[in-house]
C-alpha cells in the first residue's frame, strides 16, 4: 500500500531524509512550461508538487492537476489561498491554520467552510500550522489574510507559535515568507523552532539558491517548498534536487 503524505514526511523525520517540493502557482503556468517542469521533477526526483497560490483569478487548476498526474507518479498537494481553491483530483491538500496571525477567518473561518466539501472528498487532510515569517517586504499572502508576519529576528516567538500549534493538534508546521519574499526564514529561526517540536516542519518562500536551500534543511526543515525561484530560474530545480539526494546519501552513510 502506498504510504500517505503524512506518513513519508513523519518517516522522513525519522530517518532525517529530507525532502523538496515545487510549489506551482496555475496562474503563471502554461502547457508548455508544465510539461517541460513535470520531466525535470520525474528527472530529478522531487517528491512533491504543491498547487495553490495566495490569490487564483484563473481557472486552470485542475487541468494542471490532471496533467501532473497524467504525466508522473509525484503526489500533488493543494496549498490552498482559500476555500475556493478545493480540487478532489489532488492527492492531499494543506488544511493550514494562519496560527502566527489573529484574524479568526484564517484561524478557523474558511475551515468551516471547506469542512463540509473536504470531507466528501477523498483528499487526505494534512491539518497544519500555517506561520508567516517577515520577508523584508509585503507579500500577497501577508496583505490577503490581513495578518503581520512574525519578526524575521523573533525566532523564540516563531518557536513558541509552532509548540502551541502542536499543542492544538496540527501534524505539520509551514514557516512561509510568501510568494516573492525578499529572504527566506533564518537558518536561526528554523533551527529553534526544530528544538522546540517533534512534527515535520515545511519551510518556503524566499528561496532562491541551492546554499539556501541546503541551510534550510541543514538548519531543521524536513521539507522545503520552491515556486518563483524556479519560475525565473529553472535551473534552480535540479540544482536543489541534487542538493537534497547528496545530503540524503549522507545521512544513510553516518
């Protein structure tokens, strides 16, 4: 039986493999460009896709999910904006709770909502908290859901924000700088909220280079999240992925 999402990530924590995913926005992916980008991830082994965006005004959502999952065997994972961004063809989505803010609709308003749908579906439900961190400018995800990102140089707030959303339950913890963040959670902050909880942590945005992906994951990410790096940079895939397998072989031979 094929394991779950949650069940490769826990098992990954375990074992201190880490692991990478490409975050596709549909507004800003063509045919041609997501085919040429399933090939490299089947080529270079990413381990996810993530669909979603803070804001989605067209409707190719589920014509890009379906082309993924024509094309490879990498499971997609919705990383919804909304309650409007629900598509049973996926194989997970991100139930996220905005615990690092305090406006109640992203806390539990659109969960309500999305409840009913999701479980009708046969999504697997991967309850997470969700923690903006500041990236050194406003993102569309920090002005959509009305809520200030945690300092960049707090990481004892992040970290006491990640134990309470533990405490509450979630299974997952995202630090996120947004879409087109100028820099990407400090390898300081990671590392203090790894001390302080036992679920995998996902970290994104803001990254740009294979060394900032590799200080991520060195720093305490168990899985780290690309999308506009590799948009201007498509070269940026294999670079990480090859990052990522030298430090899984690495830690099969210690």
């Amino acid at each position: 039986m094929t394991p779950s999402v949650l069940e490769k990530l826990i098992h990954n924590r375990k074992t201190n493999k880490k692991a990478f995913a490409v975050l596709i926005d549909p507004d800003k992916t063509d045919a041609v460009h997501c085919h040429t980008l399933i090939r490299s991830a089947i080529e270079n082994r990413v381990d996810f896709f993530f669909i979603g965006g803070s804001l989605i005004v067209g409707g190719g959502m589920n014509l890009l999910i379906r082309s993924i999952k024509e094309h490879s065997s990498i499971p997609v994972v919705l990383f919804p904006g909304s309650n409007l961004h629900i598509d049973p063809s996926a194989d997970a989505i991100l139930f996220l709770s905005l615990i690092s803010g305090r406006n109640p609709d992203y806390l539990i308003g659109q969960h309500v909502i999305a409840a009913p749908i999701l479980k009708k579906s046969q999504l697997e439900i991967l309850s997470t908290g969700y923690m903006l961190i500041d990236s050194g400018k406003q993102t569309t995800v920090s002005y959509i859901s009305n809520t200030t990102p945690i300092p960049y140089d707090k990481p004892d707030v992040a970290a006491c924000t990640a134990m309470a959303g533990e405490m509450l339950g979630m299974k997952l913890i995202y630090l996120d700088s947004g879409s087109g963040a100028q820099k990407t959670a400090s390898p300081q902050m990671i590392a203090t909220v790894r001390r302080s909880v036992d679920v995998p942590i996902i970290v994104g945005g803001g990254i740009t280079s294979a060394a900032q992906a590799v200080e991520s994951l060195q720093a305490g990410a168990d899985l780290i999240v690309v999308g506009n790096g590799i948009e201007r940079n498509p070269d940026l895939l294999p670079e990480i992925a090859a990052q990522v397998q030298a430090l899984n072989q690495a830690a099969i031979v210690e």
